[in-house]
C-alpha cells in the first residue's frame, strides 16, 4: 500500500528569487565589523600587491570570516554567501571560492605575521569599545593536533599522537573563550616549541589591548620550562603551570609530611593538596587515591598532580582555579567543530592564513555577544548563535526607500537579536 504524501508532491522548487538571504542574521556580525573597521584594516595592514590574487585582501579576508560565521569549514563553502541577496547584508562584495584559494595561496610567511597583526588589531578595537576585561585576565595556553589527510599538506607529519596533521599554539581568554593569539606549527613540534616568544608576542599584544588589573598564565605540563616562568616572573604576570612528575620533583613531593596534607572537595571523591618549595619556586600538589575499586587497599595509595605557581593565596584555592584551565578545551572544540575541521590547502601558509581567519571568525562571535548585551553566563557556542541567530532566512525589501530585510514572524530569539543588533549600532565607528 502506498503511503506517498501527494500534498508534499505538489509542492513547485524554483531557485529564482534574487531578494532571499540565506544568512540573514549576519547583518549582526557585519554591523560589528564595520564599527571597528576591519575591511580597511586588513587593507593597510596585509601588503599583497604585485603577488597573483593578492588586491583588495579585506573584502577577501571577511568573505572567508563571514563565510565561517555561516558554518563554513572549507573554501568552497565561500559560495552560499553569494545566493540571493546575501551579499546586501555584509557591508562588502563577496568573493567567488576559486578567487579565495588564489588569495590564500598568495601568502608567505610574512604575510601571514600581517594577518597576525589584524587580528591583534581588531581585539584591541573591540576591547576598546567594551568587550575587554576590567579586573584579573586569565589566558589559558595550550595546543591541540588538527589531522589533515592526504599527501601534499606542507608541514603535516605525525606527533606525540600518533595522529597526522598540524599542531597549533592557543592562548585563550578563560571567562570569554575568545582566542587572543594562535600560531599555526608542523605536527611534529614539540608542544613547547617557540612558547616563549609566542608569550613575548601575546603579552605585547595585552598591554597594547589593555588588559585590566593583572594577567595570569595557566598551562600543562607540555608548556613547563624554567625559561618560560623566568620569562612571565619578569614580566610581573602570575602562572599555574603544571609540572612533569620526574625523579627530583617527586622526591621533593617525598618529603611532604602527612600533617600537611588538607582535605578538599574534589568531583572525584577524596582528596588532599598541600605544598612545599621545588627549586625556589612554591609547588602546589594535589593528591587523589591511587585506587579505585569497592575491594579496600592494604595500603593506601596516591596518584598526584603538581603545578608551580608565584600566586599568593591558599593551595586548596590555587589548586580549584588551575583546574579550571580545562576550560581552554571548549575554545578548541569550537574552532575544530566549526573551520578547523579541515584545513583546506596543500600550502602551509595558505592554512595558517585560515587559521587567523578562523580564530578572527571565532572572536567576532564573542564580541557581538558582549558588545550587544546579548551573551549569557556561561561560554559562548559558536554552534548555538549560527543556529539560532546567524542562519535565519530572509528576504531584503525596499519600503519607501528603505531598504527593510524581513525576517520570518514567531522567531524564537527575535527579542535576542533586536537588542544585539540596536547595541552594535549604537557603538561608535573606531578611528582608522
């Protein structure tokens, strides 16, 4: 017996209406590109001429952006923007994909240091429209291995992973999630490799953005080196970093007495954390039973967790905040969910240049949420503001000479979107 639905049958397709939006809550993110000037920026700043593809990088670069914003995780995906009138609600012309692998082909590693900039640029505009911290910054340093398939990535080799790809360098901002530097390595680099100078250039980028009262550093054991902390010591920041369990570390762990240890509360039952000094430095450890099963121990055991630190304050507290850097891992999941899911070109400095595109994208999110009055109390999700704010259809009217883009009636975050998008507009245009 047949169960066809002749009334879904007679439903006519005709892709013929010039006047549709496919994304038509990217007006959101468009209005906050234009206040801070990012077309013009990158025009200044991404020197190009004379290389094929390399005119009028801005409007090549926010094709990218917007096209990420939209769900975009390969160039290709850079055509949805050209449907309809999409186009009419960005602020610049879009570009066709093959336009796109040309542009990002034309970068060397030069000019992927410029788009760099841009992106530093751009944070310290946003933060000096509102969107910055006003008491303690915490950014959260790690890396995280991106897998590419395929013989003719540049740069793509097997890690400590066993898994073939690149390995990029993330500094995060634990209460926003916003990316405040990135830096695209080979996958076989050493999880510290370039970490210091990375830090010189991400601190020089805070101080220019203005970075509130203090800066803390938390990181993994991966990021542990001396001439790091001396570096940040001197710098006046404060760290958490954790530290690798060797022969000299757990003998000074050792010599901890048992009066020492102070119980906590812990997610995972027992546990204790107490200090002492490790070359100069305060060493914090925690300690967790070693045993995990309803048949009791003859003697106890502990696995521990040790991080040093130059921050004052109680060891229990300490301990609760430094593990709070897991936090860093949302961000990744965004970016690796979203335009890192791939990374679209055989040239490593075509890819490095999607990355800042996509860690430019990823932060767009975040300061249309905090410039617009429109975030909530816990991290953004990129996922969640293109489903409910960005991929909304449209249709873009004139009304008496107005342009006027309809939106569909009953949206369940109208109220969301109209208070972000009157907030953007109020901001005022930074200076060039």
């Amino acid at each position: 017996m047949s169960t066809v639905n002749h009334g879904i049958d007679r439903v006519r397709v005709m892709f013929d209406d010039e006047s549709l939006v496919g994304d038509a809550g990217l007006l959101l993110v468009a209005t906050l590109v234009a206040r801070l000037g990012l077309e013009s920026l990158i025009d200044a700043t991404v020197r190009l001429a004379g290389r094929v593809g390399g005119a009028h990088p801005g409007r090549k670069v926010l094709t990218v952006v917007h096209a990420m914003l939209g769900g975009a995780d390969c160039i290709d995906d850079t055509d949805r923007l050209r449907a309809g009138a999409t186009g009419a609600v960005l602020g610049h012309r879009v570009m066709a994909p093959s336009t796109i692998g040309t542009f990002l082909r034309s970068f060397t590693f030069g000019h992927v240091r410029q788009l760099e900039a841009v992106v530093g640029r751009a944070l310290e505009r946003a933060w000096g429209l509102g969107a910055g911290p006003t008491a303690t910054l915490v950014v959260d340093l790690d890396s995280t291995i991106c897998e590419v398939h395929g013989y003719a990535k540049q740069g793509a080799a097997y890690g400590y992973t066993k898994v073939r790809g690149y390995h990029p360098l993330l500094a995060t901002r634990a209460d926003t999630g916003e990316v405040l530097h990135a830096r695209l390595r080979k996958g076989s680099a050493n999880t510290a490799r370039g970490v210091v100078r990375f830090v010189d250039e991400l601190l020089a980028r805070l101080e220019r953005g203005g970075a509130g009262e203090a800066i803390i550093v938390r990181a993994d054991s991966g990021f542990f080196q001396h001439k790091l902390l001396d570096r940040l010591s001197r710098a006046g920041v404060g760290f958490s970093v954790t530290i690798h369990q060797r022969a000299p570390v757990r003998t000074a762990i050792d010599a901890i007495p048992e009066r020492a240890w102070q119980r906590i509360d812990y997610p995972d039952g027992d546990a204790h954390v107490a200090e002492c000094l490790y070359r100069g430095r305060r060493l914090i450890v925690r300690r967790v039973p070693g045993h995990h099963s309803t048949q009791g121990q003859l003697f106890a055991t502990w696995r521990y967790h040790a991080f040093v630190t130059n921050l004052a304050g109680s060891a229990w507290a300490l301990d609760r905040s430094h593990r709070a850097h897991a936090v860093v891992e949302l961000s990744i999941r965004d970016l690796k969910a979203g335009p890192l899911a791939h990374l679209p070109s055989g040239s490593f400095n075509a890819n490095s240049a999607w990355l800042q595109c996509a860690v430019l994208a990823h932060n767009l999110i975040r300061w249309t949420a905090a410039l617009g009055h429109a975030g909530t109390d816990q991290l953004i999700v990129a996922k969640t503001w293109r489903h409910r704010l960005f991929a909304i259809p449209g249709r873009l009217v004139n009304r008496s000479g107005t342009p006027t883009l309809r939106l569909p009636a009953r949206w369940p975050w109208t109220h969301q979107f109209t208070t972000a998008l009157d907030a953007l507009r109020a901001l005022p245009p930074v200076p060039g």
